[in-house]
C-alpha cells in the first residue's frame, strides 16, 4: 500500500501540503511525489529508524510529575513540514521587526518610560506585571538591547497566513530539537538532500549564537569568555543546555562554578579563576542572583547582578526581559511597533481579549465555550482553557479565576490550526502544527530557516506540547518550485 493523496482529508482546515484532494502544492510537489513512490511498509521502516537514531543520539526531555522527574525520547515525525522560501523571507522580516520593536519597548520601560506617558500601554499593566523588575530601571545594556534570544510561536489559520500567537523572551527552549530534527531526517532521507529538493540549512544557528553572545562582550578582546549557565541536570531543557554549549565550544556552567570578586564574574577552573564577560543564562531572573532577587536560590550568582549593573558582563537575556513575554502586553505589540518604529506589523497577532476591560470580560464570560483563556504568564501550553474541548465544571471554575484576578487572563478565538501530514500506523494522517523560530539580536538580527514544528500527534487535538503529548517535526524551507 502507497500514500494515496487523494483520501487524504484534512476536512474544513487548511492543509499545508495539500491544496485538494490527490494535489500537493508547489513547494510541496517533489516530496509529495517521492512519498507516493514508497509503500506505507517502507515509511514504518524510516519511522524505526529515525526512534533508533533518537536513542543512539541520546535526544530526550524531562516531563516533570506527581511520580518524579521523567527523562523520554524526544518524539518526531518523520515527515517533514515545508515552507516555500518567498514566505519565509517576508515572515523573517516580521520576525526581526517585532523584536526590535519589543527591545525598544522594554528598554523605554526600565528609563524613560515614553510609551506609558504618552497612555499608548496602560502604566498599571506594567507595574502590576510579575516579570517587570525595579532593580533593572535606569540600566542600558549593550546596543540596547534587553532580548538577545526570542521563540515567537506562530500558526496558520484558514486563510494560510502566518499568525503570532506569542513571544518569548525569558529563556526560550527547543532550538536544539530543531538542530537535532534536521540531523535525524538527514539519517532517515539521505536521499532528498542529494539536490532533489532545494532546502536551506540550519546547522549554523550555533555559530551565529555564539557571534552575537560574543559581540556583547564588555571587554575588547579576540575571543571573550562565554558560558552557558543552567540550573543543572533535573531541568527540563538540560538536553539543550548541554547541547547549544557543546556546539558553540562554551563552558556549560552551574551557579556554583562562577564566582564574583569586585564586581567582576569568574569561572573556576583547575588553573584557577577566569574572567567570564558572557552569561547566556537558563535560569529564571528571580533564581538568578539570591542577593538581589529570591535570597533562597541555590541556582545563581550572588552578586552577577551587579556585575552586570556595572557593564562587567553581559548577561543574555538580560534580567527584566519577560516584562514584554506576557500575553496581555501581546496584545499591545502591534501598537508597540508603531510607536517605535513608526511601521504596520508584518505578521499579525492572532484577534484577543483583555479581561482586565470590563466589556471585553463580559464578551469572554459569555462565550467561555468557544474561547481559548490563557493566563499572562504560565508557558507551555499549562493553565489554558480551551473552550470547545472543556467540560461545564471546567468552564465554571475558569469563570470563577477571571472574575478574582482579570489581569491574569487573556482569550483568543480557537483558531483553525493549519494541518500537516504525518505518519500514522496505517496512513498518512493530518494533524495540526504550530511554529517556532528562533530570533537573535545584538547589533544585527538573524532568523533561523524555520524553526521548531510542533506537532499535535492526536487526531483532532490542538495541543502540540512535547510534554503533553505533542510531537516534532524537521521543518524545510524550500525554493518556490
């Protein structure tokens, strides 16, 4: 039995290889045909290989729960995702453009405050926020620039265009799944890189990691001492930690391997200490320094945070960054880029509303069962509701929480998520996707080719979370024909 194309059915949703029955579309056209032309046995054969390569490879994550901390394989689908090369180019160019808009954003938030004097951000959403940092007002980092590493999650609804669905800007995970995606399909269909099909690489983002952490640097020197600090082995993301450290040839680093003298970082080594002058961090802002932030971490530096006060390092990204991730302040952004950029948003952002708005709550209280809720700050697809899959006890209590603290919650319509092919036990099977790239920034930007596709691998679920069930997929950006 082959893939047959044409009982393909992704139903009513959007369809990002399949245009119509038995019908890829351009950019698609050359592995649609090359799938065709193996039987589903050979695809199940490629599957197995591909779980083989993930073991030997040893790509996993950490689920936590109520048994303990769960070390799995990472879960991909071998079928890759496509994305014509001319959309991706215009998508970049969205992507650079919020981020610059969100860096002029935060630094305007912690010195001159512009955007909440002139009322385009209402004040109180800041100071009220859980990641707005006093500590951090009158400081200017290097160039400016207080996110140096975004993930901005984006969908495709019915119409085919990319949609933002958030940004995040604190310590963004998954760029090492991307890079290891890439490597297991390279494993799987070696045959499709031969020149078949003309797919842009990925396997420079370490290198461009590590030239922008480099040009923060304080000091003027050929090679600066860059470390990757984490929180240790029972994080969740320590696979990654591990990885992007390795690959950039940087010191994977925990908080008791740094030390700070007058004001200045060092890391300890067999040879005695050594100047550290940048800090990609891991850790939560409020782990980070236990003398200016949570006294009880055991995680940070004492003292990092002054250091960086006084320009003796870099630390990316920079502590007070997560004022800007927030899904209420999402829904300011297109007004944050024209305020400081004086330009229409590229990429939308998906249609909200504010529950901290009287009548926008009152629009959400009334059709909670066909709306999304999310709280402002939680990540991973944790402490949503979504309204057309929740039962009544489900949409009483969600109810109950916006009422009791409104700032909290923000809803977004459930969006018809675009839908990709993946391989099921018996066929080809549809199921929905989200995005995430990965954005850099210092005194230039770079956008990844693509990013991380997550994929939701249950028929009809809209959750693409690797820790509740999602999946991955190695995602292609290829020329136009």
């Amino acid at each position: 039995m082959r893939v047959n194309w044409k009982s393909y059915n992704p139903g009513k949703f959007y369809d990002e290889l399949i245009s119509s029955p038995g019908y890829a579309r351009k950019p698609s056209r050359k592995l649609a045909s090359y799938l065709r032309s193996l039987t589903h046995e050979e695809l199940l054969k490629k599957k197995t290989a591909a779980e083989l390569a993930i073991k030997t490879m040893g790509i996993s994550f950490t689920v936590y729960s109520d048994a303990g901390n769960i070390d799995r394989e990472w879960p991909m689908d071998i079928i890759p995702r496509l994305i014509a090369g001319s959309e991706w180019d215009q998508t970049s160019l969205g992507l650079e453009q919020r981020l610059r808009a969100l860096n002029c954003f935060i630094h305007d938030l912690y010195n001159d405050q512009k955007i909440l004097k002139d009322k385009v951000v209402p004040s109180e959403l800041i100071f009220n926020s859980g990641n707005f940092r006093k500590q951090c007002v009158g400081i200017k980092p290097k160039f400016n620039v207080w996110a140096h590493i975004c993930g901005t999650d984006l969908i495709k609804g019915d119409d085919g265009q990319f949609y933002v669905l958030e940004d995040n800007l604190r310590v963004p995970s998954g760029v090492s799944y991307m890079l290891e995606n890439r490597r297991v399909t390279k494993r799987v269909f070696p045959e499709l890189f031969e020149g078949n099909i003309d797919i842009r690489p990925v396997t420079e983002y370490p290198s461009q990691l590590l030239d922008m952490l480099s040009s923060l640097s304080p000091r003027n020197v050929k090679s600066p001492e860059v470390v990757v600090l984490t929180p240790g082995i029972y994080n969740s993301a320590y696979f990654e930690h591990s990885f992007l450290a390795q690959r950039m040839g940087a010191q994977l680093v925990e908080g008791g391997d740094l030390v700070v003298e007058n004001d200045k970082v060092f890391m300890r080594t067999i040879d005695g200490l050594s100047q550290v002058d940048v800090v990609y961090r891991r850790i939560d802002d409020l782990f980070l320094d236990p003398k200016t932030f949570n006294k009880e971490s055991v995680l940070g530096v004492p003292g990092i945070f002054k250091a960086w006060v006084k320009g003796n390092v870099a630390l990316a990204n920079a502590p007070g960054a997560g004022v800007a991730d927030d899904k209420i302040i999402y829904t300011y952004v297109p007004k944050i880029i024209k305020y400081y950029l004086d330009e229409d948003p590229i990429i939308p952002n998906v249609p909200s509303y504010l529950c901290i708005d009287k009548k926008q709550r009152d629009h959400v209280l009334a059709n909670l069962d066909k709306l999304v809720v999310k709280p402002a700050n939680e990540s991973g697809g944790y402490g949503m509701l979504i309204g057309p899959q929740a039962s009544r006890k489900q949409l009483q209590e969600f109810a109950r929480r916006i009422k009791a603290n409104p700032r909290n919650y923000m809803a977004q319509p459930l969006i018809s998520l675009s839908t990709v092919p993946i391989l099921g036990e018996r066929s080809v099977e549809p199921r929905h996707v989200d995005l995430r790239p990965f954005i850099l920034q210092s005194d230039r930007s770079y956008v990844t080719a693509g990013g991380l596709t997550r994929v939701a691998m249950v028929k009809g679920s809209y959750v693409v979370n690797s820790s509740q069930g999602g999946g991955s997929k190695d995602t292609w950006i290829v020329g136009d024909c």
